[in-house]
C-alpha cells in the first residue's frame, strides 16, 4: 500500500507551501488523482486521519477529484475512457492507444482560514 507514502508527500507539499505565512488554519486540501495512477482514492481517505493526526493537518478535510483516464486510438483516432472501456476503443475494437490524460497525481489547492 504506497498510499501512506503519498498521504505524507501531501502532508510535506501543504506544509512547505504554507511555511512562512502567519499560522494559516488549514481547512481544505484538494488534490487530483488520475484513474491510471495507480493510487486508490478510498486507501489515500482512509489513511488520511492517520498521517495527519496530531500534526497542523489534523482538521483539514482531503477532497479528492478523479481526473478521468482518457486515450486516443492509436487506429482510428477515437477518444476513450481507458477504464470504462477496459482499455479496447470502443470504436474499432483496438488495444493501441496514446494515453491523454489521467496518470498524474498532484495537489491541486489547498484552503486555509483567513489570518
């Protein structure tokens, strides 16, 4: 389960991206989780209690938006999801593809309280 590993990058990027500014409560942080990057939203909400428990993160809420894993067929030039279509276009039927979008994991925002 690489998810805890993530959990605590997120924690460091929040951490490092508010250092310096007058003690910001942080509410919210939203990130971006591609269905093909290999992480599992429901492990990264589940262990986000854990990782942040005790620290400046323990009341912030984690958003988690799915960036959709589309492709285009390397044959026909149809865009597909990756995922719904088990990975076949639904247009031609062909495995080949090029990957657009959804691999990526990243914070996207992160909300604080007004100082």
């Amino acid at each position: 389960m690489h998810e805890i590993g993530i959990a605590r990058q997120i924690v460091r990027v929040v951490e490092e991206a508010v250092r310096g500014q007058e003690a910001p409560a942080v509410r919210e942080v939203v990130v971006d989780c591609g269905e093909l990057s290999l992480v599992i939203p429901e492990y990264l909400e589940k262990l986000w209690p854990v990782v942040t428990k005790g620290g400046f993160l323990q009341e912030a809420r984690l958003v988690i938006h799915t960036v959709p894993g589309l492709a285009e067929c390397d044959d026909c030039d149809e865009i597909f999801n990756v995922v719904a279509q088990e990975g076949r276009c639904p247009n031609c039927g062909s495995f080949r593809k090029t990957v657009l979008s959804g691999k990526d994991f990243s914070v996207r925002e992160i909300h604080t309280d007004p100082a």
